[in-house]
C-alpha cells in the first residue's frame, strides 16, 4: 500500500485533471511520470474519469488516485478502476470513515481548524487545503497550521506556477495541487511535459527538509522511496 505521506512526498505538485476526451490518458500519464510527476489526480468531474483511472494505473511508476470524491458510491467505482489514493473535497465522517475501511489512501479537503479537528478524530492528519486562495491563502494556512503541529497540508484551488514556491516554503506544506499542468483541452503532450518539468523544480525541497521527511522520502541522492 502506498501511504498518504509518499504519495504527497513524490513530487512539489499534484496535477489536477479534469479530462474531456481530448488527450489519451495513458499517454498523459506516461509524459507526467517520464517528465517528474508520478502523483495524478484524476477528478471524477466528467464521464471520462473512470476509465482515465482504469488506463492510467496500468503505467509504470503513475501513483493514481481518484479526485472530487464526495461519496460512497463513488469511492467504490474510483476503487473498482484502480485508484491508488482518493481526494475529496471537503470532509464527512461518512466518507472518512468508508475510505479508511478501504484501505485507500486519503486526502481530505479542509478548509476551517473545524475540519482539521474531525479529521483529528477520525485519525486524519493529511489534508488538501481546499479552496486554498479563496479560504484566505497562505495567511489561513499559516494561522490553521500554528494550533495542529502534526498536520500536513497540499494546498490545492488557485495554485499557480507564480504563487506555488511562497505555498510550497511552508513547512506545513507537502506539495500543491493544481490543474495548470494539464489544461483544459489540453492536446499537446509537449506542452504538458514543459509545464510538468517546471513544476518540478518549483521548490528546493532541501530548504526545509527535516530528518523525518529524508527517512519518508528520500531525494534520489538519498535512494528511491517509491521504488518497488
Ligand atoms: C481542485 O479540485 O483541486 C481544484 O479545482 C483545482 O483548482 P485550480 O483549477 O485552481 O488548480
């Protein structure tokens, strides 16, 4: 199984995608995993999802989770297709709970010290910061992370290539999470591999690396945390 931590410590983004037929998945994932980001969230958004999943998991290397989970119908069918991981926008005891039982792992949208406080409860301490520049960008973040020392955070929700490395220097923040990377009617994998590649490099990860996060996930010089 692959845990919430190394899903959210492979990569500074999470591409967020909302496909609409345009792009052949598996060749999507193929340019994302070749080109820096194995982490892909494939949101459940349109009719196409599902089988994006189904197609994308089958790629060496692609960690593919499900996005925009907000029931438990749909935690089945992103189960069923192969997700790795399931996100979901906000957080409910109902879905919480039937995820956990999955055995899935799971990032849980939080947007108040509310959330955060039931996801405590239930055992959750790895969130999406959901929706991150409407809920009061970094200044919330800051001030949400002071009371909950132990909680991780993937902003996601009008992240930009521009605004990311000041989210990504926050050492509450494991990664972002953004759909710039695959735009909507995106059909040039070039392009997807350009804007893949510089979100790699959107922050130097060794600034604010702990002992914990190298015994997580070690950079490549530190050996392959993801590599069986
Ligand atoms: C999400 O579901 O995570 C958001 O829709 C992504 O928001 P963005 O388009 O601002 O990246």
């Amino acid at each position: 199984m692959t845990t919430i931590d190394e899903i959210m410590g492979a990569a500074p983004v999470i591409p967020v995608l909302i496909l609409d037929g345009s792009i052949d998945p598996a060749a999507l994932a193929e340019t994302l995993v070749s080109n820096g980001l194995p982490v892909i969230e494939v949101t459940l958004r349109t009719s196409h999802a599902l089988d994006a999943i189904h197609a994308m998991a089958r790629v060496p290397g692609a960690i593919v989770g499900a996005g925009t989970v907000v029931n438990r119908e749909q935690l089945a069918q992103a189960q069923d297709a192969g997700a790795t991981f399931i996100v979901a926008p906000g957080l409910t005891e109902g879905l919480s709970r039937a995820v956990l039982e999955s055995g899935l792992a799971y990032l849980p949208g939080v947007s108040s010290a509310g959330d955060v406080m039931r996801g405590l409860d239930l055992g959750l301490d790895r969130f999406k910061f959901f929706p991150a520049v409407a809920s009061g960008g970094l200044p919330a973040l800051k001030s949400l992370s002071e009371p909950f020392a132990s909680v991780r955070f993937c902003p996601t929700g009008g992240i930009t290539p521009e605004n990311a490395p000041d989210w990504l220097a926050h050492p509450a923040v494991r990664c972002v999470g953004g759909t710039w990377i695959v735009p909507k009617g995106a059909a040039d994998l070039t392009q997807v591999a350009q804007l893949a590649r510089a979100a790699t490099v959107l922050r130097d990860r060794q600034q604010w690396r702990t002992q914990e996060d190298s015994n997580l996930w070690p950079l490549p010089s530190e050996g392959n945390a993801l590599s069986s």
